[in-house]
C-alpha cells in the first residue's frame, strides 16, 4: 500500500459515513410521515404497523453501521495523525493533515501555507516521499 493509499482510507470511511448519516435522516423522515399519516384515522390492517417495522428495523441497522464508521474513524484517524507526527518536516504534515484528514482542496491548502498551487503540489509529493519510508520501517501495509 502507498502512502497515498494509506491516507485516503480515512476520506473513505468518511464518505461511507455521510452516505449511511443521509440514510439515516431519510429513513427518519419516512417513518414521520407513515406515523402523521396514521395517527389521524384507525385501520384495521397491520400493513402500516409492517411498514413501521421495517422502517424501524432499518433505522436501527443503519445507525449500528453508523456507529461502527465512527468508531472506525476515530481510530483511524487517531493513527494517521500518530504516524504524521513522525515527519520530520512541518510542512509536511500541515499539507498531508490538510488534504487528507481535514480533506481541503488544494487551493484552500496554498491559501492556508501561503504557497502557490504549484509549490504545494511539490510539498504534498515530498511529504508523501518521506512518509512511504516511515510507514515501510514501521511494517505498516
């Protein structure tokens, strides 16, 4: 595994995250409009209490995934920052922290190191230089 391939771990299990966060609120809101659309009239039919249920059973699926993506997150972020803090070079950590635990554009990178885009460019390829060779003495893969 590269260095680069290393970090973008982290944005993946984010965006798995936001993805299953939208779920949630989507599954949220569909079980508020089943429950308003009941309260109002008594049925005798268990279709609408069935819906429930599976809403319900989803919704709670959905938020233990969610918690597991955090979980997962936290730990790996926590390692990534771990394994920055080894750099020897400032820089380089700001600009790797940047883009891939903050996930920054480039551009909001240059403003925020005062470099051009170019000159950041060149950083970010030092910086990943230098931690391939830590995460190979530290047997990471």
């Amino acid at each position: 595994m590269t260095a680069k391939e290393y970090l973008k771990q982290y944005k993946e299990i984010e965006v798995k995250l936001s993805l299953i966060e939208d779920e949630i609120i989507n599954y949220e809101t569909m079980a508020g409009h089943i429950t308003t659309a009941t309260d109002s009239v008594i049925v005798q039919s268990s279709k609408t209490i069935d819906r429930i249920g599976d809403i319900a059973a989803n919704l709670a699926d959905l938020k233990l995934e969610a918690m597991e993506y955090r979980s997962r997150l936290i730990t790996q972020r926590a390692e990534i920052t771990k394994i920055l803090c080894k750099l020897k070079d400032a820089r380089f950590i700001t600009v790797l922290y940047l883009r891939y635990i903050k996930l920054k554009t480039w551009e909001q990178i240059s403003v925020e190191i005062g470099h051009y885009l170019r000159h950041t460019h060149r950083i970010h390829g030092k910086a990943l230089q230098e931690l391939e060779k830590i995460l190979i003495k530290d047997g990471i893969e």
